[in-house]
C-alpha cells in the first residue's frame, strides 16, 4: 500500500489538538442554544434565541449567549431570552431531551465531516489518485462517445455506413471449424480487403 511505502508523517504539534477542541467546544455550545430553541418550537412558543442586545457589543452571539449557557443546561427555557418572554416555553424534560438530541446529531455531523477531510487532505491521504469528476471527465460515458470512431472505427468511424456488412451462410468453414488461414478475420478487416481487392 501507498501509505505503508510512504514514511513522511506531519509532525502533531499542541495547535492542531487545540483547534480541534475548540471546534467541538464550540459545537457543543452551539447545540445548547439550538436545542432550547428545538423544544420552544416544538412546545408552541415559537424559536427562541438569546438576547442579541445585551452587553456592550450587541451581537447574536453575545453576552446572554454565554451566560443563558448554564441555565439551559439547567433545563430553563427562559433563560438569557429577551423580556418579556413568549408563553408556552418548553418543560424541563423537554429541554433535556432536545439538547441530547441535538448534541448528538451535531457531533455526529461534526466527526463526520473531520474523517472525510482527514481522509481527503490529512497526512494519511492516498496521493495521485483521481477524484470521481476526474475520473467521469477521462472515462465517462460522455468522453467514450466523443471518441467512439477511435475507439470502434468499424461502428463509428467515417467509412462504417459506407463498407457492406459480411454475408455468412450456414455452412460457413468459419462457424464449423474454427478460425483457419483466411478465415476468422473480423468482418471490418475482410471488407477492407474486399473493398480494396474490387478498387
């Protein structure tokens, strides 16, 4: 294998294990706020997110973004969100229950999508290989048919409506014995010849 042969290993250093827990910390802080705003909708009270207008720097990930983070997890619906609050928010278990479920499909989508790119462009990736849309383009049904009269000249060459097909007979020594001296050729070598012989 290509990635046995090849002993050129990018060197882990504290960056790459860094960024990668930050992307899932922020993942999982993420999935807090869209899971209480998940079991709003579904108690009826509508999608709910924090106050973009607290603190200083007003921004929809802003101060009550991160301090609602505890309360949330707590299992209030209400917390962090602009005042007055709609009715109807969402109970506890409900709460519970759409952060679990978020958590997991958004961290499901996160390692899978980490595994396609380390596959793809990580250290470990097959080199020289073509991709699908390279492979189509080279060998695709599109190319095979824009080159056919090379490919079978016989079919799809210029002189293929023009050379008569071979007439064989039942009796044919080709059919019963097998291919001999003369016989066997393909029928667009023997309407070459015939073609050649009556010019």
């Amino acid at each position: 294998m290509q990635r046995e042969r090849r002993r050129d290993p990018y060197p882990w250093t504290w960056e790459i294990p860094v960024a990668v827990a930050l992307a899932a910390l922020f993942v999982i802080v993420i999935g807090i706020q869209f899971g209480r705003s998940l079991a709003n909708l579904l108690a009826g009270a509508g999608w709910t997110w924090p106050d973009a207008n607290a603190g200083a720097f007003p921004s929809p990930i802003g101060t009550a973004f991160w301090t609602s983070l505890p309360g949330v997890f707590g299992g209030h619906a209400d917390a962090g969100l602009p005042t007055p609050t709609p009715d109807g928010l969402a109970g506890r278990g409900l709460v519970w229950v759409s952060l679990a479920m978020t958590e997991v499909a958004l961290l499901t989508a996160t390692i899978w999508v980490g595994v396609s790119a380390y596959q793809r462009w990580g250290p470990g990736r097959m080199r020289g290989m073509a991709t699908a849309a390279e492979a189509e383009k080279i060998l695709g049904v599109t190319r095979l048919r824009k080159v056919a009269g090379i490919v079978r000249p016989d079919l799809y060459g210029k002189h293929a409506a023009t050379v008569a097909p071979v007439q064989r007979t039942a009796g044919d020594l080709t059919e019963q014995t097998g291919p001999q001296f003369g016989h066997g050729l393909s029928p667009w070598l023997l309407n070459g010849r015939r073609t050649k012989e009556e010019r």
